[in-house]
C-alpha cells in the first residue's frame, strides 16, 4: 500500500506541476473531489480494516508480555526490562501512508465543502475590472448567492437569488468553460443593452454617470478617463480609454444567440435571451466580454463576488466592493 500511495502522490505531484507550468488545464473542483473521495477510501479502510489489525496486535504484545512476566515471576525473578507500553504505540501509530492520506481525509472533505457550497476564493488575474478589482486581488465568492449547486457538475438543485445588474459575479467563460471569468452583470433576462460610442444604456434609459479625476493604472503606467455609474441600486467606478475606437468586433467564436446583437461603427445593441446575462468588465475598453463573445448562462455561474481578502502587493486593498 506504501507503494501505491506513493506512486499516487508522484502523480497528483506531475498533474500539479504541469498545471501550474501551463502544459495542461485542470478542473480544480473536480480534483478536489477525487482527492476527497480518494482519502475517504483510506479512511474507510484505516477504521474498518488497518486500525482493529493495529490493535489486535498492541493487544497481543500486552497480552505476550503478562504471560513472560508472570512466568518470570514464578521462577523468582522480579526485575524485568523492557516497556512493553513505548512498544505499543509504535504498533499502534499510523504509517506514513495512511497519515497523509486517512488523515488528511477530514481537512480535504472540511475544504471541499466549503468551496462546493459557501465561499470559494479567486485570484484576479487582469486588468479587465480595474477600477473595482486590481491585478493580483485575492476575492471571495459567494458560492450560495445564487443558489446552491452540486460541485464539479454546477447542477443547481435550491434556487435563491436571481443576478441582478451591477452584481459582481464569477462565472465559467461560455467559449472555454474550464476557465472562470469575473464581470458585472449589466443586462438579465429581456434587457436590451446598448454601448455605443462608449455611452452605456439599457432598455432605452442611458445609466447615469458622472465625471471623476482621471486614474492612474499603476499596471500599465497611464492614466485613463474615470467616472462613475448607478446599474440598478449599485453604484461603481468604470473606466475608459480616449484612444480607442468605440466600434467592437465580435470574436469568431461567439457562442450562442448571435443573432440577438447588432454591431455597427458606434458600437454593439444586444437583446439579453431568457437564461442569459449580459456581462462587462468596468476596465470597458481592456475587456473581453459579452460584448465580444456573447451571453453567460445562467449553467455557468459561478457565485457573487464580494471581498477583497488579501493583496500582497497593497494591502489597503482589503475590503468589500460593489
């Protein structure tokens, strides 16, 4: 059994690797409940099978020893080495396999279902929300918000909250669902969406906005036109680049429903479909997102983003956000 837990662990060590070196994509969720799976294999094992052998063997060794002393003693002899107690609990202590796999078994399930059903933790790896979320934010999301749904499949099986627009929401990017996306939702179901010549609107109603200092991107080095808006009772700051045009050309791959938008030189007009959302990031002209690829379904969500629980790089920024 040592070497097959071994081997195991050279594998998860190699898929790790590649993972983290870029030679394949992972499905954290799924991995972590294989692994829990796996160790409560052990686990069973370990309380069923290994632990009573383990026992039955200290119990023997007490039992051996008795028999010696007691027969030593019949023959006079009351000074007796050895400490039969040291000896039982090294018959009694779990090899190294089974600690960290057994072991290991309570934390993993205790990790998996927090993650699976209330609050997962996410790394902001762009730019595409600035100025709401920076490079390198650590972020928890609300895994319940919107429901709760069974891991790795994402089945939602209790209803909750619906999104609403200005809700910050982690979902699963429609064109590579194994990758997650982080964007405000700007238009459910019904809305109609209009961004043109950088002028946001939704069903016919411009969304207010008002003007503030420019914001220096420390990322990139340049300042960029910053202003505020109000989408539904959330109000945030957005920003956009003078430089760039306000046409937006669609990617080849948009995934569904493409004929519910309408591009022109101003930019793009879309009806959100039943089930869908609209997204965009608040960095609107460092963004791929509905605009360019389409709606997110409502499969694919993944929670409410919230908090900001730790930057290494800035640690002003802690907090909540909307």
């Amino acid at each position: 059994m040592s070497a097959i837990t071994g081997l195991l662990y050279g594998a998860l060590a190699v898929f790790l690797g590649g993972w983290y070196l870029g030679f394949w994509s992972g499905n954290f969720s799924l991995l972590l409940f294989v692994l829990t799976l796996s160790t409560f294999g052990y686990w069973l094992a370990e309380r069923l099978h290994f632990l009573p052998q383990r026992v039955a063997a200290a119990s023997a060794l007490e039992t051996q020893d008795v028999q010696r002393r007691t027969e030593l003693h019949r023959q006079g002899i009351t000074q007796v080495d050895g400490n039969v107690y040291a000896a039982r609990e090294r018959v009694l202590a779990q090899p190294w396999w089974l600690d960290w796999t057994a072991g290991l078994f309570p934390v993993i399930l205790a990790v998996f279902l927090l993650r699976s059903f209330l609050f997962e933790p996410f790394k902001i790896p762009s730019g595409s929300m600035i100025p709401t979320l920076a490079i390198g934010d650590l972020i928890l999301v609300n895994k319940f918000h919107y429901g709760v749904r069974l891991p790795v499949i994402n089945k939602k099986i209790i209803e909750n909250n619906d999104p609403k627009r200005g809700d910050v929401m982690v979902f699963r990017y429609p064109v590579d669902p194994g990758v997650d996306y982080i964007k405000r939702v700007i238009g459910v179901p019904g809305d109609e969406v209009a961004y043109l010549n950088k002028r946001l609107s939704i069903n016919g109603q411009a969304v207010p906005t008002e003007p503030l200092p420019e914001f220096y991107n420390e990322d990139s080095l340049r300042y960029a036109q910053q202003a505020s808006e109000k989408i539904g009772d959330v109000e945030h700051r957005f920003l956009t680049d003078t430089q760039r045009p306000g046409f937006v050309i669609p990617m080849q791959d948009f995934v569904a429903f493409r004929d519910n938008c309408r591009y022109n030189a101003e930019g793009v007009v879309c009806k959100v479909p039943p089930g869908h959302y609209f997204m965009m990031g608040d960095n609107r002209d460092n963004s791929q997102d509905s605009r360019y690829w389409g709606f997110v379904p409502d499969a694919n969500i993944v929670g409410k983003a919230f908090f900001v629980w730790m930057n290494f790089g800035n640690l002003k920024r802690i907090g909540s956000f909307q």
